[in-house]
C-alpha cells in the first residue's frame, strides 16, 4: 500500500504545484547565484586539471548517457507542458496563450516548468564535457549557458504567460540535440541550429506582443513585468544574432577550412600580446567597484575596496608601462613610479590575469556575490574562496621568443 500512497501524493502535489519565489526548493535569489558559482568555479578548476590531462576514458560513456537522460528528461517536460497548457485553456486564444490567464496557474504547466528550470543546472554538464574532451569553448556556449537559468527564473518570478512558447520550443529543439550529441549524424547539425534560430524568433515575436500590449494598446497589460519583458527580449535578440552568425559562418560561408591552412604560427602565438584597450577598460572598471566598495557603510565591502583598489593601479601602471616600453620613451618620473608598482605583490597577479580572461568572470562572480550578501558568513564562504582560487593560482605565460640577431 505504501506504493500507491506515495504515488498519490506525487499526484496531488504536482496537480497544486505553485512556483513561489523562496519557497519552493532551488527558486531563490540565493540559490539562483549558488548554482552559477558553483558552475564557474568547478569550470574553472577543471579546466586548470585538464591543462596537463589525457582525457578520461570514461568521459564518452558518461558523455552518451548524460546526453541520453537529457533527451529523454525533455521530452517529458515537452509533454508536460503542452498537457499542462491544455489543462489550463492555454490554447483557446491567443491573448490567453500568450499574455493573460483566464485560471489560476497551479498545476502541471508551472510544475512542468520548473523542471525546466532545474534541468538548466543538469546543462551546465555540457560545458564540462567539452572541457574533459578538450573541445573549445566558444563564445555562443558561454553565453548562452549562463544566462539562460536566469532568465527562465527571472520569468517564473514574475509569472510571465511565455512559457509555452519559450519552455515547449527549448524541449523541442532540446529532445532533438541531445539525440545528435548521443549519436552525431552531419546532416541534422544545420537543421538543430536552424530550429533554435526558429524558437529565438517565435520568442521574441510573443514576448514582443507582450510589450506592444503594455505600451502601444488601451488593453490591460498582460501578466509579468515591463522589466522582464525587457529582460526576454534582449537576451532572445543576442541569442538570435549569435545563432544566426554562427549558422552562416558554419553552413553558408563554409568556415571549416583545411587543417593545413589554418594552422596557427608558433611564433605569433608566442608573440602575442593583451589588448592594451581592454586592460585599460578594466582598469576603470575596477576602480568603480573599488570606489562603490569604499563608500559602502559596510566594513566587509571597505576591505574588499582597499583590495580593488590596488589591483586596479596595478592594471594602470601595466598599461602604462606596456604602452612606455612600446614607444621606447623613459624618464626618470616614470622609472620611478615603475619601481612603486613592480613592487606591489598585485602586479605580478595582474600581470598575469591580462593571459588569463577566466580570471575576469570569477572576479565578477566573487563582487556579485560578496556585495549582493553583504557581511555574512555566506559571503565569507562564498566570495571569499573563488577570489583566492581566481587570483592566486598562477598558470605559467606563454614565454616571447628571443629575436635572432640580424
């Protein structure tokens, strides 16, 4: 009897499942940024072990299996949410479908979606497979991985009426994707991108209607926020534009050239040097939080800033030398504010964090998290580990050549 028993209460609380923010496991603020800490740092680290690595044997195994349990996992979220939907007369309008409820949202479609939500912590595996099969990371997967989570919390916050578009189309594509990284065949890779340009416009093109309602009509403003509109239809515009550029480099232009003709010179990867524009940029920005940090009433956040504070000189006075020793102009003023900041035990570190970009996200995430906590043991645990493990591990440079003599 006790099969039955639990399987009843499953029932029952799926059938009054209701998303509150804080209540319900995993949907607060603070768990939303554990779960991206956690990410970065674990990446960060693992890609720090795998530098020296062969890959592990057992990484392709897992890697179909993962890919396996994502498919089928969404699936049963796709169906889930289109019963759901159906349950509730989503489908009997378009305003119903995509702006206002005529019924309470309970049930399986908010259920449905927050297994959606969760299953974007279970994607942050995607990431670390291709860092155990030593596959590059391109600017698209970072992107797209890290803000996604975000957004489906940011819309399930506010209870936005998106989410059969938005949840259903992701599954979709996602049951389909998954198949192909289990089982790669060449034709379908144009096509599962295609499809996930598809769902970008369709997402857009509703949570746009939402906006024209609010802003252009005299009609009630569907549910959700003005905020979160904003929010969905920016990050859909950057996934747009970043999936159809990398469909026409890869399918229309052909970037896949032959190995032998774009096999990277030794000598310019060891002679390649920082944006200097870049640096400088962090330079400022550093020096911002270091002066929000100072002017905080927080003694926790004033420490944080004396620190900012110095790394950001140290990324001053690397631009500035760097910049000196290219034009070849020295003076005594300069050599002697040279000597100050060689000195500092920040410069080496900065040094090498102009090689090291990883170095700048976990900065970001060790700020959002210590100024977002404030001075609590949380942040202490948190903050204060990823800024040690960012800036004190030191990964060796890439040495110049010497110049052979003319």
């Amino acid at each position: 009897m006790a099969t039955p028993t639990l399987l009843a209460k499953g029932i029952d609380y799926v059938n009054e499942f209701h998303w509150v923010t804080g209540e319900t496991p995993f949907t607060s603020l603070e768990a939303l940024v554990t779960f991206h800490v956690v990410y970065l740092s674990s990446l960060y680290a693992l890609t720090n072990f795998m530098e020296e690595k062969p890959i592990p044997f057992w990484v392709r195994g897992f890697a179909f299996v993962h890919n396996m349990f994502m498919s089928v996992l969404s699936l049963v979220m796709l169906l889930g949410i289109i019963l759901g939907a159906y349950q509730k007369e989503r489908f009997s309008s378009f305003s119903n479908y995509a702006c206002n409820r005529t019924m309470k949202n309970v049930g399986l479609l908010p259920f449905s979606m927050y297994v959606f939500y969760l299953s974007k912590a279970f994607e942050f595996v995607d990431t670390f497979l291709l860092v155990l099969t030593k596959k590059k990371l391109i600017w698209l997967h970072k992107i797209h991985h890290l803000t996604t989570m975000s957004l489906v919390w940011h819309a399930m916050h506010i209870d936005m009426a998106a989410e059969i578009t938005c949840g259903a189309l992701n599954c979709f594509v996602h049951v389909i994707m998954y198949l192909y990284f289990a089982s790669p065949i060449n034709f379908l890779r144009p096509f599962i991108t295609f499809f996930q340009i598809f769902q970008f416009v369709l997402a857009l093109g509703v949570i746009g209607y939402a906006s024209y309602v609010r802003y252009f009509t005299s009609l009630p403003p569907c549910v959700g926020t003005a905020l979160g509109e904003f929010h969905g239809i920016f990050m859909y515009g950057v996934y747009l534009a970043m999936f159809v550029n990398f469909f026409v480099q890869q399918y229309i232009r052909g970037s896949g050239k032959n190995a032998a003709s774009t096999k990277t010179d030794e000598t310019k990867q060891l002679t390649k040097r920082p944006d200097f524009s870049r640096v400088f940029v962090r330079a400022l920005l550093i020096a911002g939080i270091a002066i929000i940090c100072t002017l905080s009433h927080s003694i926790y956040l004033k420490a944080f800033g004396l620190m900012f504070w110095a790394f950001a000189m140290s990324l001053i006075w690397f631009f500035g030398y760097e910049c000196k020793t290219a034009s070849g102009k020295v003076n005594e003023g300069m050599s002697t504010l040279q000597n100050f900041f060689y000195r500092l035990p920040t410069y080496p570190m900065m040094r090498e964090m102009m090689y090291w970009n990883r170095r700048d996200s976990l900065l970001v995430v060790a700020l959002a998290v210590s100024m977002y906590y404030g001075p609590s043991a949380t942040a202490s645990s948190v903050a204060i580990p990823i800024f040690l493990c960012g800036f004190l591990s030191r990964p060796k440079l890439v040495p110049e050549p010497k110049l052979a003599p003319k």
